[in-house]
C-alpha cells in the first residue's frame, strides 16, 4: 500500500488518532494499560491500536522495566518521525533547509534577521488569536498563550505565580524537531525569539529564560518567563 495511504488510514480512525495525539501531548511513555485506561477501552483493542501505529512508525514499542519487579512491560514511545501529508507533493522541509542554509552563510547578520523574523511572526500570530472585545487580565493572557500553542502543535502547558510575577511553562512537542535535528542552535534559538514574539505580543516587558531542552535530552522543553 503506498505510504501516505497507510497513514490516512491509520489515522483516519478518531480513536487512534486521539492515542497518537495523546503521545504528542504527553511525550512520554505509555504501556497498553495506561492506553487503554486513558480511553476507557479494553486492554485488546487498545493493543490493536498501538500496533497499526507502531506499522506507520509514528510510535515505536521495546520492552523496559518499570521498577516494580517482574518481567520487563513493553512500552510504547514517540518515534522521531514526522508525518508531513501534502497532496501532491511539496518538499517544504527541503525549502527550509535551503533557506537556514543561507541564513547561516551570511553569518551574524543573516541569523540576527532569522531570529528577528521568529519574533515577529509569534506576536503576529499571537495577536490574530486574542479576544479584542474586552480587557484581559494575566491569567486570560496566559490561558490565551497556552491555547494558541497547542493550536501551533506545540501541546503547552502554562502556570502563572502571581506573587513572583513569573510564568512557567513546557512544551512537549517541538514543531521544528525534525530540522532541528541538524540544525539545533539555530533553529533553538529561533524558536526561542518566536516564543518571545508571543509572550512581549501580551506582556510589553518580559524575560524569557531557557531551562530545560528536549534536544539535549530532557523529556521536554522548560521555560521560565520573568513579567517586569
């Protein structure tokens, strides 16, 4: 069966694909109860599931122990694969590869208009999501960032500590991963300005502070944003 008619397949059951965006969300380990107890399913089907994933390699299963003694459970996990379905086909991935390949040949100056194009666009989209009606108090405008993030794939989650002026905030799916793959700091970096976009499109002044990376291991990505 040709590739990208597998995939629709695969993830053409609202099911599956709500077990796949589960991973997406989570991006952490699952086994075939925790699936099954997720969905209120039998452990079988939900089984089933995970297997016509693995067949499309969206997810990948290997067998790990789980500290509570006996035989190693299988486990299933994300895989690195990025499903990119155009019809007909577009090598945007190619494109974006072009294009950071000449940004960094033009040295400081070309990644300084790169990082600054990230900014613009994350306040761009920022302000095409908020609610223009009425006045929004900090609480609304992080709500309002987490939810333009997991519009943007990005699956965030957000918390605000009011009497430290901070907010705190992961991502567990990178939209870039694949390119960043090759392309770390600058791709990093450029998410980061587009991150910064979307906090300064709300909070005029603010300080965005890395913590934690998924691409130099950590389970996802940590920031920590400082309101002035």
């Amino acid at each position: 069966m040709d590739k990208t008619l597998k995939v629709t397949n695969v993830l053409g059951d609202p099911t599956r694909y709500s077990i796949y965006e589960s991973f997406l969300k989570r991006n952490q380990p699952l086994t075939v109860n925790e699936v099954a107890e997720l969905f209120d399913i039998h452990p079988n089907v939900a089984r089933l599931h995970l297997t016509k994933l693995t067949e499309i390699n969206v997810i990948t299963a290997q067998f790990k122990k789980t500290g509570k003694g006996g035989r190693p459970s299988r486990v299933y996990e994300l895989s690195d694969q990025v499903i990119e379905l155009t019809f007909p086909h577009r090598d945007y991935k190619m494109l974006a590869e072009m294009m950071l390949e000449t940004f960094a040949g033009m040295g400081e100056l070309g990644k300084k208009a790169l990082f600054n194009t990230g900014k613009k666009y994350g306040m761009q989209i920022t302000y095409e999501q908020q609610r223009s009606s009425t006045a929004l108090d900090v609480k609304d405008k992080v709500k309002m960032l987490e939810e333009t993030g997991t519009l943007l794939g990005m699956y965030p989650k957000f918390e605000y500590d009011d009497a430290k002026r901070e907010i705190y905030f992961t991502i567990t799916n990178c939209p870039f991963k694949e390119l960043a793959q090759t392309n770390t700091s600058i791709i990093c970096n450029t998410h980061m300005y587009f991150l910064k976009g979307m906090l300064s499109s709300v909070f005029p002044e603010v300080k965005l502070v890395e913590k934690e990376n998924m691409l130099k291991g950590c389970n996802h990505c940590r920031y920590t944003a400082e309101l002035k």
